[in-house]
C-alpha cells in the first residue's frame, strides 16, 4: 500500500539532553509534511508539548519514577528493552487501521532494540545519534577493531582518521575506563555493531563543523548528517517559530532571570550549567563559586542540584554578585545579548546550542563524549578555552578565573567572538533552506512519502 503522506515514530531516550535534539527532529519532520509522533516513557510524557507533533506514551517498566525508580542503569536499560518493545508495537498496531499507518521508526541510538521493533513490522528503521560525529568514528573504530578498548596510550597522541591528534584525556572517559559504564558501553556497542541494518543513520551534526571527518570517512560508513537540531527561530525564521524545545524535564525557575539578564549591559553575564546529568562533586562547586565571585563579572548559575553543596558563605556571597536558578529556557539566555560566555560541561546539546548562537566557551568537561566536544570547542572551532584541571581532578577558581578573562577581554577573546560569529553563520546556511543538513532531511522526507508502507 502507498504512505502517501509518511508517518514516522520518534523514539528519545527519556533524558533532557535526547529528548531535545529528537523532539526537535520530529517537528522538522512535521514542518515539510510528514506526520511525526514522539513517542516517549510515562513518566515523560507530561513534560512535553508540541503542536505540531503527537505525542504518545509507551513504557519503560518504571511508569512512576523513570530512571529514578529503577535499581540502576543496567536494570532500566534491560527493563526498557523489554517491556518498551512491547508497548512500542503495541502503539505502531493502533496506528495501522488509522489513516496514517506508521511506515518508519526513528530511534534514540541508546534504545538499538527500537530496530527489531520496526523489522517486525516491515517498516523503515533510522537510528539517531545524539553526539558528534567524530566521537561517533570512534566508537565505530572500535567496533571493527582498529581500536581496542581500553583505549590505552603510553607516550604517543593517538590518530585516528579526520580527528585531531588525541590524548586519551580528550576521548570519552568510557574507553579508557570501560568498567565505569559498562551498561552503557555496551548498548553503544551494540548499536555501532548493527549500524548497517538501519535504512538511515542520522547524525546531529553538520558536514560544515565537521568537514575534516566527514571526508575521512567519506564512503566507510552511512552516516547522514542532519544537525545543529536547535530549534528554528533561533537559526532560520522561514522554518518555524519556536523559541523552546517543547520539553522541560524540570520545572522552569520563575522567568525572573530574563528581566534580570534584561537590566545587564550587553556581553556583560557569564552563564553557567552542566546540563542535565553531570554531577560535579562539593569541592569542585565551591572552587566553580568562588572563580565566578573572584571574576568580578555579573554570572547566571543554573544549580539543578548543587546549591546544597556550597557553604552557607559561599551562598551569601555568589548573591549578592550573581542570580542562582535551578532550571531555564537555556535557549533563551544564550540568545540574550547581554550573555558574553557560557560556561559549560560541554554537553552535546550545549555546544551546538553555543555555537549555533554564537556565544564563546569555557569548557570544563565532566564525562562521556564532553571531553572531545571541549577539545574542538578550543582546538578545533575556537570558540572557547578548555580550563585545566589539578592534580585533584578539579578547576580550581584561579584557572576558571583566568579562563572567563581570555574568552570575554583581550586579543584572544576578541579572535574567539570572530569565530563565534562565523561558526554561527555556516550552522545557519547547513540548516536552513537548502543547507547540507535542511537537504539531507529532505531526501529522507522525499523517500518515506514516496516509499511502500
Ligand atoms: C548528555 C550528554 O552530555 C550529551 O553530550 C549527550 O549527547 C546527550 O546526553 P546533558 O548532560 O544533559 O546530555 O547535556 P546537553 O547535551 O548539553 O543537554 C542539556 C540540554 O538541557 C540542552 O539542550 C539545554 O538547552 C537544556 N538545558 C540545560 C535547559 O534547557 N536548561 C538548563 O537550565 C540547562
């Protein structure tokens, strides 16, 4: 039977930093005309709005509590994978007598079994990776074996093709340390393992930031890059008027912030967030205070949890120079003139967020892939600096201090602005109209309309 109008199923792992890029993917779908369904956990559902997208529940096996109520990663990972198949086909079976039978799924790539899902059903796969590119080559060396886990290096920088020369500090701290998150590791390696079987392998990123790659792995590998996914008011005012992802996980501080960042000159705040799961230990938040304090600058400081970790002094004195919210529109202060810097875990997310909006980094790295994203905001795309770390594993408060002044006074932060600027303006060509990405889009758009269902 012919799909003449296409009807894809969107599938986020249930955490802020999936949930964004996929949701934001969806409603791009929906704007050139197919119909897009997130579908997304229980305890998530709530949190997400669209008008232009549906959206549906299926379950995780924790519909109370999420990620929260389960003993760990590696129960929720299993119970997800089983007790989510079943739901999802249970939510493509609605659809099929509908007038709009679902006739592709598009899934997180932390969910591979979404896969076995959609062969069962005959229906068009495409699995979607939320880090760069170029952490993703590497854990596809690995799956071949031209990298052997764990990633070990005696003297030499390692080389891998298209990336910059690598210590082992700027890789994902899971190849080096395979044990510490072996859940996950193993779901990425399951996932790398059967990249060819997806129809499309989606990647939220762009050809233009980075291009060295791309031409590296130009015919070895499917990836088709669709990103920045950030949503289009910001970027491309023909494609949408969002402003926000659609989905908070956290109750929005009041939009107090605003009218604060409002009463400030322009390039004048330094923002600061670690995103929506690095934890920072007690000491490092105190030494991230006080550097902020000592900077002598006005400072936005999201504290999703780690208010409870600084001294009563150190409270007092953070404000009465700076505003601490637990939660923003992230989009929105990074948008606002009067942010100069972003400091930052250097989340995915994050970084295409900052560079897509042109505001400079310092970048202070936590887990995951955020060690090579912080390499290529200094090293590659000049956009920032990457703070550097003692002997203690932490940024004590001269170095962040002295990182904020390099990127927002002096020779260096001017050279920082103008490559923010341009950086800016080629994410705004990929994805708008036309654009690499905005192309690569359309071409998938074009087949599952066109295509049986
Ligand atoms: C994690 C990983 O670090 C990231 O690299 C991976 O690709 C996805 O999972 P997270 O740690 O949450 O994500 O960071 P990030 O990728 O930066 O995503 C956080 C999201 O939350 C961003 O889209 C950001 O706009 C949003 N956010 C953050 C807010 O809306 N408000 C805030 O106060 C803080």
């Amino acid at each position: 039977m012919k799909n003449q109008r296409g009807h894809v199923i969107v599938l986020p792992y249930p955490a802020q930093g999936h949930i964004n890029p996929l949701l934001q993917f969806a409603k791009r779908l929906a704007s050139k005309g197919l119909k897009a369904t997130l579908a997304t956990t229980h305890y998530t559902v709530n949190s997400i709005h669209s008008t232009t997208v549906g959206v549906e529940p299926i379950s995780d096996g924790y519909d109370e509590g999420g990620f929260k109520q389960s003993p760990g990663v590696e129960a929720y990972l299993e119970s997800f994978k089983s007790v989510g198949s079943k739901t999802l086909a249970e939510l493509i079976s609605k659809f099929s007598d509908s007038a709009s039978p679902v006739n592709c799924v598009v899934y997180d790539s932390l969910l591979p079994w979404a896969l076995d899902v959609a062969r069962k059903f005959g229906i068009y796969s495409a699995v979607f990776l939320t880090n760069s590119a170029s952490v993703c080559s590497m854990y596809w060396h690995i799956n071949l074996g031209h990298l052997t886990l764990p990633v070990k290096q005696e003297t030499e920088p390692l080389l891998l093709p298209g990336l910059p020369s690598l210590a082992i500090s700027d890789m994902p701290g899971f190849l080096a340390n395979p044990s510490s998150h072996s859940a996950y590791l193993a779901v990425i390696m399951e996932k790398f393992g059967r990249l060819e079987e997806n129809d499309w392998v989606f990647c939220n990123s762009s050809e233009v930031l980075e291009s060295e790659l791309m031409k590296a792995m130009w015919g070895l590998w499917p990836l088709v890059m669709i990103g920045p996914m950030v949503p289009s008011a910001y970027l491309d005012q023909q494609i949408s008027g969002d402003t926000t992802y659609g989905a908070s996980l956290w109750e929005l501080s009041s939009d107090r912030y605003l009218t604060w960042l409002e009463t400030k000159p322009p390039n004048s705040v330094i923002y600061v967030s670690f995103g929506s799961m690095a934890d920072i230990t007690a000491k490092q938040a105190e030494e991230l205070a006080w550097g902020l304090i000592e900077s002598n600058m006005h400072f936005l400081l999201v504290a999703k949890d780690s208010r409870d970790k600084l001294s009563i002094e150190t409270v007092n004195s953070v404000e009465e120079r700076g505003l601490v919210v637990s939660w923003c529109n992230q989009l929105e202060v990074l948008a606002h003139p009067a942010v100069g810097c972003f400091v930052t875990h250097c989340g995915w997310n994050s970084t295409l967020e900052a560079l897509s909006l042109g505001v400079p980094m310092v970048a202070l790295p936590q887990w995951s892939d955020q060690p090579t994203n912080a390499k290529f905001v200094e090293e590659l795309w000049q956009v920032g600096v990457k703070a550097k770390k003692n002997e203690e594993r932490i940024v004590t408060r001269d170095e962040l201090e002295r990182c904020i002044r390099e990127v927002m006074a002096g020779k260096k932060g001017e050279e920082i602005m103008k490559n923010a600027t341009k950086w800016r303006k080629l994410i705004i060509g990929t994805v708008s109209l036309g654009g690499s990405s905005d192309k690569n889009i359309d071409d998938f758009v074009g087949k599952l309309v066109e295509g049986e269902g």
